[in-house]
C-alpha cells in the first residue's frame, strides 16, 4: 500500500509541476514582454565591472543601443533618424517641443507626435524640392515635359503629406481636449414651451410658461 502511495503521490505531484509549467509558459507567451528589461539588467551587470575586456566594451555599447531601439517611441529615437545625420537635432527637438506642449504620455499620443513630425518633415521637404525645381537661384524658370512629370509626382507625395499631417493634428488635439460637463437647467417640452424650476420658501416648484 504504501507503494502503491507513494506511486500516486509522484504522479500527483508531476502532475500539478507540469501545470504549473503550462501555466508559466502560457504567461510568457501571452503577455506583453518588455524585451529591454532584461537589456537593461545585462548592461548593468557589465557596468558593475571594474575592468572591461575588449568584447565586454563593445559588447556594452550594443546593449545601449538595443535599449534604445527598444524605447525607440517612448524617446523618439525612431523620428529622429527618419533622415540623414545632420537632422537628427532638428527632428529630435521639434518631436520634444511637440510631446512637451501637447503633454503626450500614452503610446497613441506618443505614436501620433511622431507622425505628425514625420509627415511636417516629408511635406516640408517636398516643397523644397518644388521650390527649387520650379525656380532657379537666378529667379528664372525653365519647364519641359520630363520636370512637369517629376513636378506632378512631388505635387501629389506633397497633398498626401500635408493631408496625414493635418489629419494627425486633429487626432491628437481631440485626444487631449478635457471632456465637456454640460449641465442642463432648462429643458424644452414642446414647441414654445419651457419647463423651469424655481425655488421659493425652500420648496421646489414647476412652472410652465405656455407660448404667446
């Protein structure tokens, strides 16, 4: 009996350590994972040391990256580099200004200061590039069949642009607009009719005023 007990015990005990298991693995692939966390225990560990080897350097530097590409909405690493190097300032200040004056915390707040300084980006490029296409540093103008193409192109990538800016604009203002608390003292019965409330002598009384 006792055998047979502790038989039943093991296989009890296997059991409830494998739901155990289907339930942690259903938890880890199920929930949102925050892949820097563990980057960012990595990178620490490292930083702890005294003394780095070279692997260990370069091995630092490409976890700060990761980390950094991991939180890319949340810094704004993303739109900052939607062009070459040398905007870089340009576009990480104006998406700061941006997230600072609309106060943008949640990701869709952070999602649409992005897109609204990529597509102000896109447009104001585009209309340099028309701009300059049209008119000439020596304030002349020149037009043939294949600029009035290129033209036509970077008219219609412009109207996009300027559209999905706008469109986010709207979209984030509305976001942030506080909610309206409307209280209603009057309310319309009928046509010409009004229903008002008045308090005398501490009671309350209905007073319809009939139209004239």
């Amino acid at each position: 009996m006792n055998e047979i007990s502790q038989k039943q015990n093991k296989e009890l005990a296997e059991a409830k350590d494998r739901e155990a298991r289907i339930e942690e693995m259903h938890k880890l692939f199920t929930t949102s994972t925050d892949f820097s966390y563990s980057s960012i225990k990595k990178w620490i560990d490292l930083s702890d040391k005294k003394e780095l080897t070279a692997e260990e350097e370069k091995k630092t530097e490409e976890l700060k990256l990761e980390i950094s590409i991991a939180n890319g909405l949340k810094n704004g690493l993303w739109v900052a580099n939607l062009s070459y190097e040398k905007y870089y300032k340009f576009l990480a200040t104006t998406r700061s200004m941006l997230v600072k004056e609309y106060d943008c915390k949640t990701p869709i707040e952070l999602m649409l200061a992005d897109r609204i300084v990529g597509n102000y980006w896109r447009s104001m490029k585009l209309d340099m590039i028309l701009h300059r296409l049209i008119e000439t540093d020596d304030s002349r103008y020149t037009f043939n069949d294949s600029k009035m193409n290129i033209i036509r192109e970077l008219s219609k990538g412009l109207e996009s642009a300027s559209r999905q800016l706008n469109t986010s604009i709207m979209l984030l203002k509305e976001l942030k607009q506080p909610a309206l608390n409307v209280k209603v003292k009057n309310a319309i019965i009928g046509q010409n009719q009004q229903f008002n409330v008045n308090k005398q002598d501490n009671q309350q009384q209905d007073e319809i005023i009939e139209p004239k």
